[in-house]
C-alpha cells in the first residue's frame, strides 16, 4: 500500500483548516437558530394555542345564551296576534352554534397536534443531538489532524526546499541518444 502524498499545496490545506473552522461555527449557529425556531413553533401550539381555544369556546358559548335569551325573548308575545319575525336571532344563533363547533374542533386538532409534534420533536432532537455531536468532536478532530499535517509539510517543506509548482511539468530526464 502507498502511503505517500502527493500534496500540491500546503497553503490549500491551510486554507480547508480555516474553511472547516469557519463550517464548524455557522454550524453550531444554524443548529442553535434552528432548534430556538422549532421551539418556539412547539410552545405556540403548546402553550397559546392551548388556552385560545378553550377560551374562545366559552366566549362562544356565552354569546349563544345571550342570543338564544334574546330569541327566547322576541318570541314571547304579549297580547299582539301577529308573531315577530325573529330571522336575524335565529340566523345569530346559528353563527353562535357554529363558531362553538369551530372552536370544538380546533381544540381536537390541537390536542392531535400536540400528539405529533411531541413525536417529531422527539426524532428531531436525536438528528440534532447527532449533528451537535459531529460539530462539537469530529470538527476539531479534523481541524486537529490538519493542524498536525500542516506542521509535518511545514517541516518537511523547510528540509527539502519549496514544493514543486502543480502547473509546471516536471522536467523530462535526459534520453540517450549515443547508443543507437
């Protein structure tokens, strides 16, 4: 097995060291800023969602009594022949029984809702925990390994002199031409 390099230029090495760094810091950035966002998304649903919908069905319901109460009220006659026309508190309270079952349906998809996300939020702390892994140990592993590369060419490179130029081809030997 050959285990010899063919390293064309130190600088470049130097510069993936610096790049790997570089990926390293956005990395555990973006990792922060991504799982900030996905909790702030999970305590939306948790927390306000949670409370706005219960709170909104008993404002609903308490809407439907007093409109249910003002029908109940238009429909009682006294003393006239002619019934009155209770169109707009029926058309009310159908609106009222409605906005209830809305709001009784938003507290079922929430409560599901909870359900998964509480599963996907489970799977995605592991991915997450992975990649922190990766970002907090094999990053400087590699960055450690490059540092230690670096300082043996750098060595090796003052002993021997520069590296040869990639772009220029090396000389060709001499061909003997006297014994033909």
């Amino acid at each position: 097995m050959d285990r010899s390099a063919n390293v064309k230029s130190i600088e470049g090495l130097a510069r993936l060291r610096s790049a790997l760094l570089v990926f390293g810091e956005e990395g555990r950035d973006a990792v922060t800023t991504l799982v900030l966002e996905v909790r702030k998304a999970v305590d939306w649903l948790d927390q306000d969602r949670t409370r706005y919908w219960p709170e909104q069905h008993r404002k609903a319901s308490e809407a439907m009594v007093e409109i249910r109460s003002e029908l109940d009220r238009r429909q009682l006659t006294y003393g006239s022949d002619l019934p009155p026309s209770c169109m707009e508190q029926k058309k009310a309270l159908e609106r009222a029984k409605a906005r209830i079952r809305l709001c009784e349906e938003k507290i079922k998809a929430v409560k599901h809702w909870i359900r998964t996300v509480r599963g996907e939020l489970n799977e995605f702390e592991g991915q997450v925990a992975r990649m922190t892994e990766c970002l907090d140990a094999d990053v400087p592993r590699a960055v450690a390994a490059l540092e230690r590369m670096l300082t043996a060419l750098q060595k090796y490179a003052q002993s021997t002199g520069p590296l040869p130029d990639a772009s220029v081809p090396p000389p060709s030997a001499p061909s003997d031409t006297s014994q033909s």
